[in-house]
C-alpha cells in the first residue's frame, strides 16, 4: 500500500524513515501488503537525501494516483494544511497528521469530510507527540465519563521550568539554552505564551466532551512572568510551578477550560514530570485517575505515532473508525471569570488588607514588604474584585488539587 508524505521537516522526515526502517515489521505483524512511501511533497528539494527521488512539488501527482491511498500531513500551520487535507480526503484518501494547529482549527470540518467520503482523518500525534493519548481515549476509556484532563502538554516550557526549580536559573537564562538545544524556537512565542498548549488541550477537550473547542475560547497564559521567587515559594509551599493546559467538566452540560502556571503539588504525578517529558491526567468516573507520560516532541517520538495512524488507516481501507465530536457551541466553554480555583498571591502589599478580603488564607511568607499566601476556591471574577485596588500585587497563579 502506498504513502504519501506532505512536508519533509522534522517529523515528515522522521514518519519515512520510520516506515523504511519498520517495513518489514509492519508488513509481518501490522499490514501484510506492506506500506511504503511514493511521494515526498515539499517546496524544497533534498540532493543527497535517501528520498531524494520521491520528491515532488505539485499536490495534482498525488490526488491523481488511485494506488495511493493514506496522506501524512506534516507540513504544519493552518494554511495550506487545511485545503490539500480538504482535497486528499475529498478525493478518497485517508489523512494523517502531526499539526495541532489544524486539528484545533478545523477538526470539526475535517472529521465531516473524512465521514462524507468514507475515508479516515487521523491526528494521534497532534497532542503528546510520541505518547499514546488521543487513541486511549476513544477505545480504552470509552466506558468513562471522563471528568476532567489535564496535561503538561508542551516540552519547552517544561524544561524552563525545570531549569529555574532545579538550578534556580533565570527564565531568560532558560530559555536561551532551550534555545541553543533545539527545544525552544528562535521565536519562542507559541511555547512560552502557553498556545501550543492552549491547541493540545482544545484536542483533548474536544475528544472527552464531545464539542469542537476552539483556541479563542480557552483563557492561556504563559510562563514569561514567572519569578525565582515564585519558584521559592513553591518549594516552602511542597510544590512546583507546572504550565497545566485543563479542561473540566462543570456539571451543567458546560467545561472550563485554560492555560496556565499553576502550583502542582509534590506528591503529584504531573511534579515529577521534568525536562521536555510531557504527562497528562485524565479523571474518568469509573477508572479514576490515569496519567500517560512521554516524549512529547521530537522526530521519531512523534513519526512513530504517525506511522501508528498510518498503520490504523491502513487497516481500515474498507470501513471508517468512528469518533469525532459536535460542532462548537455558544458558552460551551463558560468564561475564565466564572472558573473556581485556590489562587497563589506573592506581593510587597498590605499582607493583612488581602488576607482578609478572604475568609481563610494559608501564608507561605510574612514577612516586612513580602508576603506570599494561598487563597480558598473563589471564582477569577470575585479574586479580581479582592484585588482591584490594591497595589503592590506581584504574582497571582492558580493552585491545582492534583
């Protein structure tokens, strides 16, 4: 059976060398027929490459070939990812794809295409990279009601923090050696600003509620304000600083959803989840608490969940695996001034002026010109109202119970 691969980058590169590498693997235990791959489709080309001679440049060759019949997507971005997807699953093929962007941008439209044409749009590899996630969902916990998810789901951001809680480094200092890694972007915006995350956990919402969730829906904030003193304060606490993308039911047909530091506590499963290491948490209601933990970036981490799709869609040539979610939803995902959490508040402010806008506290620090304190739940709203004129507030991050 034949491939064809769209985008030749990191991952792209990773998915042909994966099913080279595992030909006769999958062949013997996956897909007798084999799988191989045709086409290359990329702007660029590759003299001196191993698949050199499979590269092309006009999407026709591939929509044109009826032996080819499953798509890999791993150019990235939402344009033109969205229309050559479009047109591969319009023309009676299967695509897989790595591109969050595209899945929390238009899953819902090309979930529909893929069942109008009785072919498969895949993404297993869109959230978590190489961890299995996306598939236990929809087939090992599909007697749960899932409750709630919530995940670590962005490396570089992970292995900022890791650096200031573990060597107590600058976040700047961090980042420029994720950068000088190859773990953070030379515009590091999209991890540091927490939207890859906010993207992955629209997926996920999108799969454990049933709901199309869109980015512009989730409140997301990212770790660039985060101090060591933060970080101190944490540790006094029993806790560490994590970037926790959630999303929750809230018992009236709604969820919350957001990004955000959070203070995780140490004898959490997701504490202990260091460097670009991803982990996320799901609450079932019969299966309790279950956390997958991975490699959540990286070439052949996520080939090897493309190459998973590939295998799956190949198995499913002549019938179509059903799961999917409804169209979004005005107020589906209630407003972040409504969501309920404890909150961690560090300033040189009143210690006791904020203390007692709240019915209890719990303080880390007291002392002359800093204090750091925990609150009760209290919605953002009402956190926002105890706090409007105060001065001297530096830090305010949510505190999680798991």
């Amino acid at each position: 059976m034949f491939v064809a691969i769209m985008g030749y980058g990191v991952v792209g590169s990773g998915v042909a060398n994966c099913l080279k590498q595992n030909y006769n693997h999958i062949k013997e235990n996956s897909v007798p027929e084999g799988l191989e791959v045709r086409y290359i489709l990329d702007l660029r080309d590759f003299p001196g490459d191993p698949f050199e001679s499979l590269v092309i440049h006009d999407l026709d060759t591939i929509i044109d070939d009826p032996e080819v019949k499953i798509v890999v997507e791993t150019m990235g971005g939402l344009h033109p990812a969205y229309e050559f997807v479009t047109e591969c699953l319009k023309s009676g093929k299967s695509v897989v794809t790595s591109n969050k962007e595209l899945v929390a941008m238009k899953g819902y439209e090309l979930l529909l295409t893929a069942r109008e044409n009785n072919v498969n749009f895949m993404f297993e590899a869109s959230v978590g990279g190489g961890i299995p996630l996306i598939r236990p969902i929809i087939s090992c916990l599909a007697a749960n009601e899932i409750t709630e998810v919530a995940g670590i789901l962005n490396g570089t951001t992970n292995f900022i923090l890791t650096k200031m809680i573990n060597e107590n480094m600058p976040f700047d200092e961090a980042l420029k050696i994720a950068q000088s890694l190859g773990y953070a972007e030379k515009d590091p915006t999209a991890d540091v600003e927490g939207i890859d995350a906010c993207r992955k956990i629209c997926i996920l919402a999108a799969l454990c509620f049933g709901r199309h969730v869109y980015p512009e829906s989730v409140h997301t904030e990212g770790i660039r304000n985060i101090t060591l003193k933060d970080v101190e304060y944490a540790k006094k606490w029993g806790g560490v600083i994590k970037l926790i993308a959630s999303a929750s039911k809230t018992g009236d047909g709604h969820i919350t959803a957001s990004v955000s530091p959070a203070f995780v506590r140490n004898e959490s499963q997701l504490a202990g989840v260091n460097g670009v290491f991803n982990a996320a948490l799901l609450r079932g209601n019969a299966v309790g608490d279950v956390v997958f933990y991975g490699q959540g970036a990286g070439s052949m981490p996520t080939a090897s969940a493309v190459a998973a799709d590939v295998i799956d869609c190949a198995k499913h040539t002549c019938c179509r695996k059903e799961f999917g979610w409804k169209a979004s939803e005005e107020g589906f995902v209630i407003p972040y001034d409504d969501f309920v959490s404890p909150f961690y508040i560090r300033g040189n402010a009143d210690a006791e002026k904020v203390a007692s806008s709240f019915s209890n506290v719990q303080f880390i620090e007291n002392a002359p010109g800093e204090f750091a304190l925990i609150t009760p739940p209290v919605s953002v709203k009402e956190l926002k109202s105890k706090l409007d004129g105060i001065d001297g507030i530096g830090s305010v991050i949510r505190v999680t119970d798991y």
